[in-house]
C-alpha cells in the first residue's frame, strides 16, 4: 500500500508560492479539486497530483493564458463547468 502525503490549503500555498486565496478561488472556479476532506474537522486534502496541476496553472498564467483557457486546456474533454 503507498502512502501519499497529504496537504491543506495553507500548505498547498506554502508549496506553490500562492497565496491561500488563490488557491481558494481556484477552489471555487473548478481549476483544483480536494482529493479528500475531514469528517471532524471538514478541512480539506490535496495531495501531489493537486501541486502539479497548480505548478501547470502558474506556468500557463506566466505565460498569460486566461484563467478560461487555461481551464480548457486543463480539463478532459466534456467536463467543463461554466466560468463564474
């Protein structure tokens, strides 16, 4: 069985150099998603894969994609989800 680490947001911030409400909105728009999320304290878990994707969005918006391009690029085909 391979044990993977866990984050929350704030660490997910501290590992990509955002800031936590970035990564909040980012969050809210669809662009990550919690892998996981505490019955008692509902905080909410990324893991490796979730630093990743946040890596590939801060080079695509360095590289000034809109954060609607950037979603297109990022997600399977037929599963987008309307821009707020």
């Amino acid at each position: 069985m391979a044990i993977h680490n866990l984050y929350l947001v704030k660490d997910l911030a501290r590992l990509t150099g955002l800031s936590i409400e970035t990564v909040k909105y980012y969050l809210k728009i669809g662009l990550i998603f919690e892998v996981g999320r505490s019955p008692e304290t509902n905080y909410r878990y990324f893991d490796e894969s979730t630093i990743n994707r946040v890596n590939s969005i801060i080079g695509l918006r360095r590289d000034r994609y809109p954060i609607k391009k950037i979603r297109e690029l990022l997600e399977p085909e037929g599963s987008q989800v309307e821009l707020l």
